[in-house]
C-alpha cells in the first residue's frame, strides 16, 4: 500500500532541510524527504574532493534560523558545511522523515484526486504536495571526448573523488579549469609527480580573502548575537553590491580585470604560461573564482598547461587539442555539472500526462523560478534562473521557502484542491527576465555553465536578490488558477 503525505521533498541538501525545518516549524509534520544517497548534505556531501571549501562567506552561507557561531575560517571547508547540514537535520528533528538511498524514477499527478503520485525503487508514494529540493549542481558533467572509455588508469570525476587512488608519484591528467579544479589542483600537485592540466578556456581567478577565524571572535560572535547579524548584514551588503558589475554598471568590472592581471603576473612569471593562462572573454561572462594557490601551485610544480581543450583519450593518456600525445597514469575531470537539466532524469508528468521534459523543450522556466505551468502544486527551490554569480544561494532558498509556505496556506485556507500558475504569467515573467538577461555580461558572447546548448541563459537571476525576495514576498492568488 502507498505511503501518504501532505508534503514530500525530493532532495536533503540546503534546499531539502531548509524546506523541511519551515514546515515542521509551522506544525506541518506530515512530510516525507526523498533522498537518492544515504545522507544529507547535497552537493557538500558528495564533493570531497581535496581542498573543497566554500566561495561564499560562512557566516552568510547558512540558515539566519540557524545560525552557527563557530566558522573555523571565513570561507568554510566541505567538511565544515557538511557537518553544519547533518546538525541541522539533527537538531530539528527531521530524520524521522528522511527517507534515504531512495531515488525518484517518476512523479505523476492526477489532476481528479490533487495528488502527486511518486514512484520509487522502494514503493509508491502519494503527496498532495510536490517540492523539488534537487539543485543545480548534483549531477557530474562528463565530457563527450572520443576514446573516454579506453583509459586503463583510475579515472574519475571530481564529484566523485575516489580516495582509495594514491596519487603520490604518479603523472595525473586534469581535464578541466572551474570551480572544483581550482581547488583541488593544488592539493593533486602537493602529491602528483607530474600535472598535466587540460583547460578548453582559461578562468579569471582573483585572490580569495580568507583567514582562520580565532577562538576569541568565535565567542564573542556566540555571546553577542547582535555583533553576529551585524556582520552578516555587512558582508551581505558587500556581496550584493557585486551585481551592479555583472548586471547595470558593468565597467565596474575593471576594477576585478586589473585586479586579475596584477595577481596573474605576480604570481606567474613566464609570459607564455600567463598567456595561456589569461581568458579570451569578458571578465564575468563565466563563473568569476576565488583561489590563493592555484596560480602559485601552477608555478611551484611546474604544472603544465594544455589550452584547447582534449582531442582524445587513450589507453594510457591524453590527445591535446593540437594533436600530441600526453601519457598519464591517473585521470581526473573537473568538468562541472549538468546544471542546464534541471530535475533530470526523473520522469515529471503534470496534467493531461505532459512531460516536464516536453515543457523545456527549449530550456527549463519557470515562474519566480519556483512553479511551472501544468504542473499544479510543484514547488521548486533552486529553480531556474535563481542561481546567483555574487551572493549567498541560501538568501534566495530562504525567500523561496517562505513563498511556498504562503501557498500551502493558500491550498489550506482555500480547500483548493490544487493551485497551477497562469501560462501568460509564466511567460510574462521569463520574457521580463530572458531580456535583462540579455543586457548582462553573462550574454557576451561566452559559452558557460548558466546557458543550454542553444545559448538560452536558464540558471542566473539578473539583479539583486532583495528585489527577488520582494518578488516572493508576497503571493497574487490571481497568477494561479485555483480548483476546489
């Protein structure tokens, strides 16, 4: 038989525990969490790859009705936040509603009864509610490079670090340049022989303003929490002035591309090597990161740099892009994430059977980047076009939390049977967004993580994140069709 459910929540990361927390904070406990492992923690307990921190500041990358006081630095290390998350769902008592190492194969609603149907490897469930807590970051992008399955070494991606590889000797091959392999070259270097790094594009990183926090500021932070709100709203305003650069006042990127080629020369000192190391694409049109060892690890260990990208792989290396061949003993992608297929590879059908895949045909939308049109009481956190390039994701989960609590209540109050977003609305709403998109540097002609194959631009919000929580503040029961 069916379990049943007001709520379920596919997901336990930030979005996941957040969402659970407010409900069960409003008495709400007829909830269940589908987590596909078998843990908490999202993307912070599937990255453990060596040197995997935060690029937000840890007093801002957290609940504000969770504060911890604590932070051992001001960027926070993997394991740091993992353990912050488990506390969560510790302390709030969630893990009688966790449902773990139980993936989401579909989820069907039927428009007769208002209820989401969820199919899972270990029986039905039944939820008037659906809430995707999935992220955009959870599913490892391997790149379509020929001869990928030949190598005979360890191979593996960074979200999928296998710590049984010892590095220690050995030739590594890093195909890759972002995020994760900024942080993890350097660690990979301190053991390797040799790295041999593979880049398609060179990435602007800046120096990351980091430092250990003492114990004395940890105390004083936990006994004058008003010292502590103070502090986060400070680096929140700091952090939020940072889009005018990507967004309004895009010369103000001038100050970050001086600031780039100043540490790129101080830290690199042949001309080629800063060459290749310097991108061909407007500062901020890609993820801008934040590193105080990859540029110096580069020159430490003499890392050599490949640009072009990767013709091929062999059985006992890498083809560059110009043809030569590069042996290697280990290989290791730091290739990102399909960030662009959002809620893959569930099965979403909405009314009249349609599928959500159907729907994003031309790339995943939604309105406020929560709800979507034919898909009646779905919920999204992390939805599209709500990823940030200068602030705090958890400011945008937490305004995003409080609009589903206000419809739930809506749903309650209204005995509606379901409430589904209006089509002109939607399409209003993401017609506005596409074309400020279109006035920001992310649309200057590079190709990156935020945009789909066609260059649509379906992750990043294009302006502040407090006119996003005015945007969610408040539900218009006239944008959504309510039957009762």
């Amino acid at each position: 038989m069916a379990e049943s459910h007001d709520v379920a929540i596919i997901g336990a990361g930030f979005g996941g525990i957040g969402m659970a927390i407010a409900l069960k904070q409003r008495g709400k406990h007829s909830l269940v969490i589908l987590e596909k492992e078998g843990e908490v923690g999202g993307a912070w307990r599937d990255n453990t790859y060596p040197g995997a921190a935060c690029d937000v500041p840890s007093r801002l990358y957290s609940f504000s009705f969770a504060k911890k006081f604590d932070w051992s630095r001001r960027f926070a290390p993997q394991a740091e936040i993992f353990s912050y998350l488990r506390q969560c769902a510790d302390d709030y008592g969630l893990h009688p509603h966790l449902r773990f190492n139980t993936e989401v194969e579909q989820a069907r609603f039927d428009e007769a009864a208002g209820l989401w149907h969820i199919r899972t490897p270990h029986g039905d469930i039944h939820a008037r509610v659906l809430i995707t807590a999935t992220g955009q970051l959870n599913r490892p992008a391997w790149p379509s490079i020929p001869g990928r399955e030949c190598f005979q070494g360890p191979a593996f991606h960074s979200a999928r670090w296998d710590h049984d590889v010892d590095l220690v000797g050995k030739t590594v091959a890093v195909v890759g340049t972002g995020a994760s392999a900024i942080q993890f070259v350097p660690e990979v270097a301190k053991q390797a022989k040799k790295v041999r790094l593979f880049q398609r594009s060179a990435a602007y990183v800046i120096p990351k303003p980091d430092r250990v926090y003492s114990s004395a500021e940890q105390k004083l932070m936990e006994r004058m929490p008003l010292l502590q709100k103070l502090d986060r709203g400070r680096i929140y305003a700091q952090n939020e002035a940072r889009v005018l650069g990507f967004t309004a006042v895009q010369a103000a990127m001038g100050f970050y591309q001086l600031l780039f080629k100043r540490y790129l020369k101080r830290c690199i000192s042949d001309p080629q090597l800063r060459e290749k190391l310097t991108p061909d694409y407007p500062l901020g049109c890609k993820r801008i990161l934040i590193s105080n060892d990859y540029f110096q690890a580069i020159e430490r260990y003499g890392i050599e740099v490949h640009t072009g990208g990767v013709g091929a792989i062999t059985e006992t290396g890498v083809v560059d892009a110009q043809g030569r061949h590069h042996e290697a003993d280990v290989l290791i992608y730091g290739t990102g994430f399909q960030a662009t297929d959002f809620l893959a590879p569930m099965t979403i059908l909405g009314r009249a059977g349609r599928d959500l895949n159907d729907a994003w045909r031309d790339g995943a939308e939604a309105y406020l980047g929560i709800n979507v049109h034919g898909f009646p009481n779905m919920f999204m956190l992390y939805g599209p076009n709500t990823n940030l390039g200068h602030n705090s994701i958890v400011y945008m989960l937490e305004s995003q939390i409080a609009y589903v609590m206000s419809a739930l209540e809506v749903l309650e109050q209204g005995e509606h049977r379901f409430m589904d977003v209006d089509a002109d609305v939607q399409d209003r709403f993401n017609s506005d967004l596409q074309e400020q998109i279109r006035h920001t540097v992310w649309d200057k002609g590079c190709h990156s993580w935020y945009k789909t194959e066609s260059g649509k631009n379906t992750n990043n919000w294009p302006g502040f994140t407090f006119t996003y929580r005015r945007r969610t503040q408040t539900l218009d029961t006239r944008d959504y069709e309510l039957s009762s």
